[in-house]
C-alpha cells in the first residue's frame, strides 16, 4: 500500500508559499511599476477579469520570464511531496499561476506566457526533480542520501509522514545513469573566433518501470512516470578581451534539458540469456533551456517604456526557453549478450521565448522602435511551433556511442502585446534550430570512471521581413565522466 493523498497539506504548503510570493511582490512593488496598467476599482477589474482585454504576453525581460519555470516546479513539489500524483499536481501548479496572475499581480495583465510556462515548466522540471530525490534519499550510501536534500519539500514532508510504515515502501526503478562530466570544449563558427572553455555537466535518466530489462515477458499500461531525464551543462570561462559589452562571470553558455512520460504502453521480451527488447510507446513532455553570454543590456535592469531600446545595431546572443508541450515518445531497447542499444524518439507541439536570429541583421538595416516589445528592448519574442527528435545509444564491453539530431521550427506570435495598440510593426518572425550530436566514450577497468571525444554541431535560421540570417557553431569535447 501507498501512502495516501495528502491534500489538505499540500493545499496549507501552496497557500503559504503563495502568500509569501504575493507579499514579496508587493514588498518589491517598486521594481514592477513598469508593469502596472490597472487599478484597483470595480472597471478596471471587470476589465481584467471578465473580458479578454488583460489576456496578454507580457514585457518583461528574458531572465524575469524564463524564472517562471522554477516557480513552476516548487508550485508542484509542494503538492507532488504530499503524495498527488503527477496530474493533481499539474493542475496544483496551473491553480497555482492562475491566482498568481489574476490575484497576486491585479496591476498587471494576465500573462498568457507566464502561465504556459509555470504550468509545463511545473511538471517538466518538477517531476525529474522529484524522481532524483526520491530515489537519492532511499539509497544507503551517505552520499547519495545526502543528495536528497537536492529537494527540501521532500525531505520535510517525509519528516512528517516518518510515523507512517507505508513511507518506506518504495519500487526501486528499473533502471537509472547518472553521469557527472567536466572537461574541455572547443567551440568556432558563428561569426566570431574559436573559443576554449571548460564545462561542467550532468546527465540524469530514471525507468521507473521495475521490469524493464529482466527475463519476462510484460505487457501493461502505464499511467504514472515512466520515464524521467534532466539534463545540465555550463561551459565555463572569462570573457575575451574586447567583450566588454557583455555580462561578467564564469558562465560562458548554459543548456537545460528535461524530459518526462507520465503515460504509455509498455511491451517487452527478454528471454533467460538477457536476449530480448524493451518497447515503450508515450506521451511526453520536455523543457529546453539555452543562454549564452547576454550582453549588458540584454537584462531586467531594462525597464521598456521607461528606458529607451538598445543602440543599434545589436549584438544580442541566442537565448531560448522551449517548452514542448505535449507530444509522442517511443522509447526501445533491444538486449543482447553484452550489447545493448537504446533508441529514443519524439515530436512535440512547442511554445517558445525564443531569441530572434535574423535580429541583430535586421536591426543594422532597420529602425527597432514600434516593433514586438520584448523584441525591441531584449532580443526575443514568443512563439508556438514543433521539434522532433531521435537519439541512440549504444553499450558494448565498456565502448559508449550516442548520437543524436534534432529540428525544430517556431513562427511568431501576433496581435497579443502587452503595448499591441503601439506597435508599429508587429510583423512575423520565424526561427529554426537543427542540431547534431555524436560522443563515443571507453569505461575504465574497475573503476566508474569513461574517458569520452565528442562533436556537437547546431545550426541557427531567422527570418524578419526581409532580412534573413543563419549561422553554424561547431563544438569539440573531451571530459571524463564519473558514472554512479
């Protein structure tokens, strides 16, 4: 027996934590002025409230947007903890944005971004991080134990249901790799010199599935995680001399990928010899984060209308926040003695902050005043679209190959700006992004430890108006990987 659904203090956690939000908001009401286009009188709300007037994507700048996210994910810790299952607390975070927006934030429109975000992002980032710290406290290592204080609202909680016996009932998942990396990247192409970096990076997949890769046969459906990854990495290094006009630190560039399977029809076959497959056929959901380096004034220290556009012609570097909002995964592994090869795909409906490649050209031809808001003053603009996907890996006597390539392709929104009635030009820009990925790596002898080459190539594609820009960046790695 599981332990049971704890609403009641799951909704006490997401209300304290909602109060704290709203009184920090109001605590800091003079960073967020900029944003305040409603009073609190009976027209204004029954404008916001009952009509589609307030329905709008806001201007705030990237990095204030994108943190959405990780509102997201305490939103749907806060009910998951407490034994929801991963739906309930889907709609935990969605119920958590939705009174943010409409009650916390009554100056401001309701942001239709906002909500996306916090809500896919909520289940997207919180369920991989819910998965990791489960199985990290239930471990008897120290260390990995230790890691489950990674999530504190687990850990509490788990503190208050210690009395229950049915909280140490867990199923071990299936299968797991976890994959601490650092090492050297080499990174030309793009329009500027070649560039040498070292990076740090952490590669985390959980089959939650208990079956999968033991002798049986297995037909079932799955209707709770199936499968959850969480991916991290940041080249790390200085600016260069002459880049000045760029934001100082360590963090040269930062990816984020996640990816989760809530339902699916598993199949699979495995013969006593560990011969056989493995077949899961789902539904998903991933996130992808990418920043580069941001120039000075691609920041929340911006404020649009109070501060004026960037000089042109910009420089700003590509950026991107993709929530992929729901589509088909296929997940097979095919075991043999001594081999086995995993092959991944997927295709997803995506919205998107996406940072305008054709830009930067576009700004050196054209005046930026009266375009997309978040466009003018900070580079990106919002987008819906699609990716698909295909990765394979394969594991023989200590050899590791991945490859991987993606493509994906994301089209403006218009007629939704927060300033819409201000525009000047609210003109369709389109953005594409095809990347290719191949690693081959060899375990050490008796130790955790793979020595790993990899080559990593990404192509970039804008077009606004007339303008259209493209660009290849080609990376080299070589690191070494700790595998626990």
């Amino acid at each position: 027996m599981g332990m049971p659904k704890n609403w009641g203090r799951a909704m006490l956690e997401l209300g304290g934590f909602l109060a704290y939000s709203t009184v920090r908001y109001w605590f800091e009401y003079h960073t967020w002025v900029e944003d305040w286009q409603y009073e609190l009188t009976w027209k204004d709300q029954c404008r916001r409230f009952l009509t589609t007037e307030a329905i709008r994507f806001d201007s705030n700048a990237y990095v204030v947007n994108w943190t959405h996210v990780a509102g997201g994910a305490l939103y749907y810790e806060l009910a998951r903890t407490n034994h929801l299952t991963w739906a309930e607390s889907l709609l935990a975070a969605f119920g958590g944005s939705l009174f943010y927006e409409y009650v916390s934030e009554w100056r401001e429109v309701i942001s239709v971004n906002d909500m996306i975000l916090t809500t896919s992002g909520g289940y997207t980032v919180g369920e991989p991080w819910f998965q990791l710290s489960d199985y990290f406290q239930r471990q008897r290592s120290p260390v990995l134990k230790f890691l489950g204080f990674l999530n504190p609202f687990l850990k509490f909680n788990k503190w208050l249901d210690r009395k229950n016996p049915a909280s140490k009932n867990y199923d071990n998942p299936g299968w797991h790799d976890f994959v601490l990396s650092a090492g050297w990247r080499r990174s030309s192409g793009s329009g500027r010199d070649a560039m040498d970096t070292g990076f740090v990076e952490l590669e985390t997949q959980i089959i939650r599935t208990p079956e999968y890769g033991r002798p049986g046969t297995v037909r079932k459906t799955l209707r709770d995680t199936s499968l959850s990854e969480l991916a991290l990495d940041v080249a790390l290094g200085q600016r260069r001399p002459g880049e000045e006009y760029l934001r100082t630190g360590l963090d040269e560039e930062v990816n984020f990928f996640t990816r989760v399977v809530g339902l699916a029809m598993f199949r699979q076959k495995i013969d006593e010899l560990g011969r056989g497959y493995a077949l899961s056929i789902g539904l998903g959901s991933a996130l992808t984060y990418v920043r580069k380096r941001p120039t000075l004034y691609d920041s929340r220290n911006i404020l649009v209308r109070l501060d004026p556009p960037p000089a042109t012609p910009t420089d700003f570097r590509d950026k991107m926040t993709v929530a992929h909002l729901i589509g088909p995964v296929l997940d097979w592994t095919r075991f043999s003695r001594g081999l086995k090869i995993r092959a991944v795909a997927d295709a997803y409906l995506d919205f998107a902050m996406m940072n305008a490649y054709a830009f930067n050209a576009y700004s050196a031809v054209y005046p930026i005043d009266g375009l997309k808001t978040t466009l003018s003053y900070y580079g990106y603009h919002y987008a819906f679209g699609a990716s698909v996907s295909g990765r394979v890996d394969l594991d023989w006597r200590g050899f590791w190959l991945r490859g991987l390539v993606s493509g994906h392709v994301w089209d403006s929104v218009e007629g939704l700006d927060r300033f819409q009635a201000d525009l000047l030009d609210d003109g369709n820009v389109v953005d594409t992004r095809v990347r290719y990925l191949l690693k081959a790596g060899w375990r050490l002898p008796r130790v955790p430890l793979r020595v790993y080459f990899a080559l990593e190539g990404i192509h970039r594609w804008g077009k606004m108006r007339d303008i259209e820009a493209g660009g290849q960046e080609t990376r080299l790695f070589a690191g070494l990987s700790y595998l626990f």
